[in-house]
C-alpha cells in the first residue's frame, strides 16, 4: 500500500517526483574511486585554508562550503539542489498543501530571474503579472546572480505583507514596480464541471497528498447529477507532484496493468507500480489534455493512459522531466535532493528531456488576437535547462532496462516536484477557473477540439456497445 505523506513527513522523508529513501542506499564505489575523492576533498580543505587566511575580508566557512555544496549540485544536474533548514522545511510545507507568497513559479533563464506562470487567482495574477516577465529587483535588491531559493525566500513571507517587483516585460522601454500584498496560497488541485450533457471536465493542477481523493469525489458527485458518458481530464500547466497521487490517479481509470517503474543506479530505487481492477468502473471514453506546461507526474498518468491505449492525449508536447529526485535529511534540519533514477512508462519508454508527443496535436491559439500572425510562444521545457539529465534512448544505451517484474517487497516512494517554484504551475494556464463552460469553450481552441474528439469517442463506443451488446443470463426453469 502507498505509505500516507503526513506519515513520511512526520519521519523526516520526502521524495520529489523524487524519492525520499533511508541513507543508507548506495552503489557501490570502488577503492580507488574512494582514493580519489579523498585527493579531491584534501584539494578543498587546502583552498579554503588559504581563503580563511588570506582572503582580503573575514570569511563565513558554513556560508562559502554551503555555496560550494550547491555548486556541486547544480554541476550534476537542475534539479539537484542542497537545502538550507528553513529551505527543507518549506518543502515539507508546501505538500500540505498550502504556503504564504504571491503565487508565481519562477525560473532561471539565462542569468535572469524569470516568470514561467502566475498561480490561478493569486496577488501574482490579480496584478497582472505574465509568463516570461524578468524580476530585476525584489524590494529593491537586484536579482541578478540570485538562485532561485533565495529569491523564493524573498517572495514569501507572512500573509499581509508587501512585496515589490520591478519587472521588465518585452516591449517595455522602462520597469515597472508592482506592489503585492502576500497571501495563503490555497492549492486546490482538483476542478470540475460538465461542459455539455454527459461529457465532464476534471482539471488537476497539480499532485497533491489529497489529489485522488479530490479527483474521486469530483467523480462521484459528477455522476449523482448525471451519467458521466465521457471525459476530458486536463493535466495542462501541471508541473507534477506527488508520484503516488500520480500512480493512484491513473488508476482510477485503468482496469490493471504497469503504471511506471523507476530504474537507479541501486537496486532499492528499481521499483514498479501496478494499477488494480477497478470492476469495470470509470472506463467511459477518456481524452487527456497536455501541454508543454505537464510534467513528471502529469506525464506519468499521460505515459501510462496513452501506452494502456486508453485514451487520447490531445495538445502539445508535454515538459519531459522523467527523471527522480531523492531528498534526505541531513543534520540540523538541512535536506539533500539530488537525482536517483530516472523513470519509465509501462512500454518502456523515458521521456527525460524529450516530453510526450500528444496523439492529437492541437497548438494553443490565443482568442484574443487572431487577427494577427504571432510566432509561436517561447517555451521552457527539460531539454533546454542547463546540465539536463540525457534520455537514455537518445543516448543509445545498450543497456536500456527492460519493464520489470512487479517487485512486490518494495514499498512505494511518495514524491514531489516543487523545483524552483515560489508555487507550483507550469506556462500560463489558457482556463480560467472562474470562467463557465460556455466562456471557457469560447476562447480555449484545445479544449474545443478535445471536446470533439470526446464525442467522436462516445459515438464510436455506443455503435460498438450496440454491435457487442451485453449478453443477458438465460433464465433456465424447472
């Protein structure tokens, strides 16, 4: 059974589309290998000296080895990273479901503090705020040269108080200061409507300690109004999660099989999940709706819908973060997140750097100005982060790791994937929460053409149930 976040939380564990692992996991690393890093370590202590000694000013050792620690980090890979203690604490909060900000993801691109997403009806999005606005100053501090942690630490802060942003957006001769108030950022993951008779509509934003829980309540209030004959589940701007609300949410609409597997360099971070029957429930037609904003554990359940041939995917190519993340805590309530496996759909494939291709693809067209040609939106995505993970399949790797076998022993790893986020979500989400089916309908093109295929989908099924009716037991008298 999946071990319950609050659970792991409470021992000190957590796993971004990541794993939390005890400390004990290693690989094995040969002697001279060993030898070799006792060189290396001898050649640090030996500058640092130096540095203490004669550096024109006093030195703060925890600040320069703790620079150090991240640099290495950051050399590895983007999404390895040390965590400060209040760093590590924030995270642990941030799966409950909740923090006190302004609501924005942040990035950064090219040296520059940049804005992938404002959060749905957060400070951030009330003020107008837009994907790929550059943060010069944060209350009048300059941004540049600072990691995306400390500029986090910077944005959040008690709900009440206020935050500037001098913000250069392109076409703007000047900056422009926007004064935001902070606020408990709720995240309510799940929403849910029905755009036309018998067709619903579940939007999860992102993966949650309570998001399949909130996806299975939006189910079955959904069909106490009416029989759900279809559905379109978007999984847009989702940056991930929680790898088992990801598994366990892909399961409510398979009838069994593999989910996805993780494969590391230590045999304890192999691991599979399995989809159990579900009695022929919730197997109506099933379209997914996909962006170059899904990812990891969007693209999980997108991975494993669309190998299973369950549904369709419908939108543009998905972010392609399939790789894990491990975080440890480490003394004096710091944590370690670096990369230990990458993971695999059930056919087999790695999406790391090179994202899903949707069955259908249908870019976004922005309905306020069609009039005019536009090149198409400049994207962030896996591949274009510096020091990304390769895909093994890119990389011809003769030893591509085949779908294993259920290992039954291992316990299932609860994972998150709040990187560089001041909260999670992923390029400017084209639906409006507040918006009615009819609005959203009218200015949301993928969503029009996801709805069309639904319907093709639910003609296709009712001519085959008609073909293959139910055949009804035999009443035998005696």
């Amino acid at each position: 059974m999946h071990r319950p976040t609050r659970s792991l939380l409470r021992h000190g564990i957590l796993t971004l589309l990541t794993f939390c692992l005890p400390l004990q996991l290693h690989a094995e690393i040969s002697q001279k290998e060993r030898n070799s890093t006792y060189q290396q370590l001898e050649t640090f202590a030996n500058v640092l000296s130096i540095l203490q000694e004669n550096y024109v000013d006093d030195i703060n050792s925890k600040k320069v080895i703790e620079g150090a620690i991240s640099g290495m980090l950051l050399s590895l890979d983007p999404h390895s990273s040390y965590l400060k203690p209040e760093d590590f604490k924030e995270l642990q909060e941030e799966t409950e479901g909740s923090f006190s900000g302004i609501g924005i993801e942040i990035t950064i691109e090219e040296g520059i503090l940049t804005v992938v997403s404002p959060i749905e009806e957060s400070p951030a999005a009330r003020a107008g705020l837009k994907a790929k606005d550059m943060i010069i100053k944060i209350d009048g501090e300059p941004t540049q040269n600072m990691n995306s942690m400390d500029a986090i630490k910077k944005l959040r802060g008690l709900a009440g108080t206020k935050v500037v942003l001098a913000i250069h957006r392109e076409g703007w001769e000047e900056l422009k200061d926007f004064t935001l108030a902070r606020e408990n950022i709720p995240l309510h993951s799940v929403k849910d409507s029905f755009l036309e008779p018998g067709l619903a509509y579940i939007r999860i934003t992102n993966f949650q300690s309570q998001t399949t829980k909130d996806v299975k309540d939006a189910l079955q209030k959904l069909q106490g109004q009416q029989p759900i004959n279809g559905l379109i589940l978007d999984l847009r701007n989702n940056p991930g999660g929680l790898l088992d609300q990801a598994v366990s949410v892909a399961d409510i609409f398979l009838d069994g099989g593999l989910v996805v597997y993780t494969k590391g360099r230590a045999r304890e971070q192999n691991m599979t999940f399995q989809a159990h029957s579900n009695g022929g429930k919730n197997l109506f037609p099933l379209v997914i709706l996909v962006n170059e904003g899904s990812a990891s554990a969007s693209e999980i359940v997108t991975g494993a819908i669309q190998d299973h041939k369950r549904g369709i995917i419908v939108g543009t190519k998905t972010f392609g973060k399939g790789s894990v993340q491990t975080i440890l805590p480490l003394p004096e309530g710091a944590g370690l997140r670096m990369t230990t496996a990458r993971y695999y759909t059930p056919n087999g494939r790695s999406i790391q750097a090179t994202g899903i291709t949707p069955d259908v693809e249908v870019p976004f067209v922005d309905s306020k100005d069609t009039t005019k040609k536009k090149s198409p939106p400049v994207t962030i995505k896996e591949a274009d982060l510096k020091n990304h993970i390769p895909n093994p399949d890119q990389a011809q790797e003769s030893n591509q790791p085949p779908a294993p076998k259920t290992e039954k022993e291992q316990p299932p790893v609860l994972q998150n994937e709040p990187d560089n986020v001041e909260k999670p979500a992923k390029k400017p989400a084209p639906v409006d929460s507040s918006d009615t089916a009819e609005t959203q309908m009218d200015k949301d093109n993928q969503l029009r053409s996801a709805l069309n295929i639904l319907k093709s989908l639910k003609i296709y099924s009712t001519a085959e149930n008609k073909k293959n009716p139910v055949q009804e037991p035999v009443q035998v008298k005696e």
